[in-house]
C-alpha cells in the first residue's frame, strides 16, 4: 500500500483535489494532515493542481511505508517499498 501525507493548508487544496478525483486513490484525515493511500503508485500530476514550483516542492509532508521515484516540475510519483 503507498501512502503519503499533506498538510491541510489552503496552498494544497489543488494538490488535494487532484487525489481525490483519482478513483484509484482513497483520500481521509488525519489530524491536520490528507492522507493519500492507494494500492499501486499514487501519481499527481503538477500542472493538474494549479500550484506553483515553491508550493509543489513542499506539498509532501511524509510517506508511510513508501518512497518517492519522481519529484520533479512535471509530477509526484510515489511507489510502495
């Protein structure tokens, strides 16, 4: 199972909404945080989210039993370990 973490802040929201729109991710809360769980690699396009470099590059907050592949200006890919 991959899983990631995002801080529920307004700068996320496109982050968020993205995830969410993805039938093959499950999106719920934990504290301040989004918790993005899928069974195969969890995959959020940059441009789809409407967030700029900065706010891209600091979405993640943490991974749960996973690791990130790619991070770059074009996407988020995050792989179970």
């Amino acid at each position: 199972m991959t899983r990631i973490y995002v801080l529920e802040v307004p700068e996320n929201d496109g982050f968020v909404k993205v995830a969410v729109e993805d039938p093959s991710i499950t999106v719920d809360k934990v504290g301040p945080y989004f918790r993005l769980s899928a069974a195969a690699d969890i995959v959020i396009d940059r441009r789809a989210t409407g967030s700029r470099h900065a706010v891209w590059y600091s979405a993640l907050a943490g991974l749960e039993d996973s690791r990130v592949v790619q991070q770059d200006k074009d996407a988020l890919r995050v792989t179970a370990r």
